[in-house]
C-alpha cells in the first residue's frame, strides 16, 4: 500500500487520501471488494501490469454496510494471474469512538486543541482507509500525510523527508508534508499514525534500537521512567528469544483519549 493523506484537517474533523495497491488476481474477476467503514470513495481505476491500455475505471461503487465493505464493479474481467495497481481516492471522519481514526481533545496554553490518532486493533484500519482489513492478510505500507505546519507527524517509521509548503486550501497559510519509511510486512491492525504536538524524551536499547516517549508540551520529564522500561524491556526480550525488534524506532505516546490500554 502506497496511502497518501493530502488533507487532515484537526477543525472539521476530516482527511482525505489517496492510495495505490498492488494486488494479485488469483482467480479472473470482474469485482475487487475491500475493507471501509465511513470512507467515501471518489474514483477507482485498475492498471493491470504488462497492458498497454489505459487504467480501466470502475463503473461502480457499492457499499455494503453489514459487512463493513466496499465493491468494485468493473467493465470487464481481470485476468488470473495478472498483477495489477489498484488507485483510488477518499475521503473520511476524524470520529469521536476511540477507534479507526479518531480525534482526541487536549488542553495547551489555556486552549483546546485537537490531535489525530489511529487505533486499528482488531478491525478499524478500515476506518482509516480501504485495505483487506484481516490478520492474515499482510502487506507493507508507505505513508505521507500533510499536517499543519505547527503539528508533529508520527508513524511506524522514521521520516524520510519533511516539506514545508503553501496550504492547498488556503495558500495563506503553511502546511507541511511528511514522508515516512516503508514498513515491513506486517496486518493492517499494526499501522499506526498520530497528529499533534508534543514534547520527547529518547535513549537506544544495547542494540541501537532508538526509543522515544512522547509527552503533552512541558511534560517530557514525566516520561523518564517510562523510557527507562522500555529500553531494558526490549532489551531483555530480544536477547531472551533471540529475536531482533524487526523496527528501526519504538515510539510511546501519552494519548489523552485512548480505549485500547492505560
């Protein structure tokens, strides 16, 4: 997956997105259909590797509410075996249920503000964007998101680049570009992204494994005790199953609405 968020917007509780999958067709089809609860899609098209015609657009979009899936119907059917480049475009809602992809309130300098944070487990990545949201079902991931220019982007990765540009829907004002590694292989319920502000603190594992604890602004201190766990633990279990961590970083982050732990 290639998913590119152009807009998160923290005042309308909004975002929208693009996304370039590449699949394999197992068996000849005319029908593609996906994981996606409160995503809209605008437009769909499959390029199928090795033609030289133009990518095929779906004829139509069909939800599917009880299965929490979406269908694409398109005009003719895609070969088996072929390998094939599905895009498509979405938009979707920063909701308030703790899951998918969902806004969290926080106070700062005497002002209420607004973050975005994910949480996919067992099976809200589909609320996030439209993917084969099963366990079994592993890809690897690329991710960019725009944010405001005050707001810091976090991933499973590390950043690759930064961009500083004109917003694109008000060229007064600045947004930033935030392009992130690729992750392993992985399911879906493992992909992680928070928008917001925030302090750190950060050591590294005997391994050279960096780990990060982020904090509220002026609260960084708080998260020593934090780092100092992590950084033993991950050692610990890494020399006890004699298995690497397979990440370059190990990020934790104090979310003042969050469902899944303490």
């Amino acid at each position: 997956y290639t998913v590119d968020y152009d807009v998160i917007d923290l005042d309308r509780f909004r975002f929208e997105g693009t996304e370039r999958v590449e699949v394999d067709i197992v068996e000849a089809t005319s029908t593609i259909t996906c994981h996606a609860v409160e995503l809209w899609v605008h437009s769909v098209t499959l390029s199928v590797h090795g033609q030289d015609a133009a990518p095929v657009e779906a004829d139509e979009i069909r939800y599917i509410a009880k299965d929490e899936s979406v269908t694409f119907v398109f005009p003719s059917t895609i070969p088996a075996g072929s390998k094939a480049t599905l895009s498509l475009s979405f938009h979707g809602i920063l909701n308030d249920k703790l899951k998918g992809f969902y806004r969290s309130q926080y106070t700062q300098d005497g002002e209420s503000r607004t973050m975005a944070v994910t949480q996919f487990e067992a099976c809200d990545a589909r609320r996030a964007l439209v993917c084969w949201d099963e366990p079994a079902i592993k890809a690897s991931f690329q991710l960019s998101m725009v944010t405001p220019v005050d707001r810091e982007a976090i991933s499973n990765t590390p950043v690759l680049s930064t961009l500083v540009r004109p917003s694109k829907t008000n060229p007064k004002q600045l947004e930033k570009r935030w392009q992130f590694d690729e992750t392993p292989v992985m399911s879906t319920y493992l992909l992680a992204m928070v928008v917001g502000e925030f302090d750190f603190v950060s050591g590294f594992t005997n391994e050279g494994v960096v780990v990060r604890v982020y904090t509220p602004v002026g609260r960084s201190e708080r998260g020593q005790f934090a780092l100092k766990v992590a950084t033993q633990c991950l050692s610990f279990f890494t020399h006890k199953f004699g298995i690497p961590y397979p990440l370059a970083k190990l990020d934790m982050l104090a979310i003042p609405d969050f469902n899944a732990g303490i």
